[in-house]
C-alpha cells in the first residue's frame, strides 16, 4: 500500500483539478470507479519499479484462502478459526485518509484472508468490517 500510495493522491488531485465545480462524495466515486484502469496506464506510459508495474496489472485469476496467515512474524487468525484455538489473533487496525485526506483509525475482526498472486510476489488481504475509530 505504500508504493501505491502516491498515485492514489496524485489521481484524487488530478480528478480535484479537472472537476472544480464537484464536491468531495463526486470525487471519491469517479477516483473507486477509474483508479484502477488510470494506474494500470500511467505505470505503463512511465517508469516505474517492477513491483508497481506487477500491483498496476492486477494479480492473476487464482485466489487462495486461509484461516492463519503469517505476516512479520506474527500470526493472525480469522474469527471462525479464533473459536478453536488457545491462541487469539484476530484483531486489527489501520490507518485509512478519508475524503479530507486525514488519517484516521480503523478496527476490525478478521473474517477471512486472501491471498492473491501478482506474477512474483503475494498480497495478503483481510476482509473485515471496518469500524471507525478513535478507540481507547
């Protein structure tokens, strides 16, 4: 997500600036309808790391399921798989902008993980339902 990161400022500042006159919820929908297709255009008509022209062609059409994914050395589990085991690791947070490009905190439950494959390397993806924090 870091690598991606600057392109996805640099299209909602794109989109900001071909379309003045449309508020923020206008913005947000064109940038989750056309992102994906801008940045598969713009990494190929520019230079860019092997691992930014793999993420902006999309991951191959195979996709693998887990109950348990290892990620630096810590383990987390989906909730289903919580339920049956001593260990409880199902819990996460991240750090998501919102339409006004502030940070703010998410929580969630892991319902289940994804792995895709992107030609050379593996993204692992949670689905969650996402909670906004803060969150003592």
């Amino acid at each position: 997500m870091e690598m991606v990161e600057p392109y996805v400022l640099m299209h909602k500042q794109l989109l900001v600036k071909q379309n003045p006159e449309r508020g923020d919820a206008w913005v947000a929908k064109k940038r989750m309808r056309e992102f994906n297709n801008w940045f598969k255009d713009r990494v190929t008509s520019n230079v860019s790391t092997d691992e930014i022209k793999k993420l902006s062609s999309g991951p191959i059409f195979t996709m693998t399921i887990y109950q348990a994914y290892d990620i630096n050395g810590y383990t987390f589990y989906t909730v289903q798989q919580d339920k049956k085991s001593i260990y409880q690791n199902n819990g996460v947070r991240i750090d998501a902008y919102d339409n006004n490009m502030q940070k703010v905190p998410y929580y969630s439950q892991i319902e289940e993980i994804w792995e895709l494959n992107y030609l050379g390397f593996k993204v692992a993806l949670f689905k969650c339902q996402w909670v906004k924090g803060p969150r003592e």
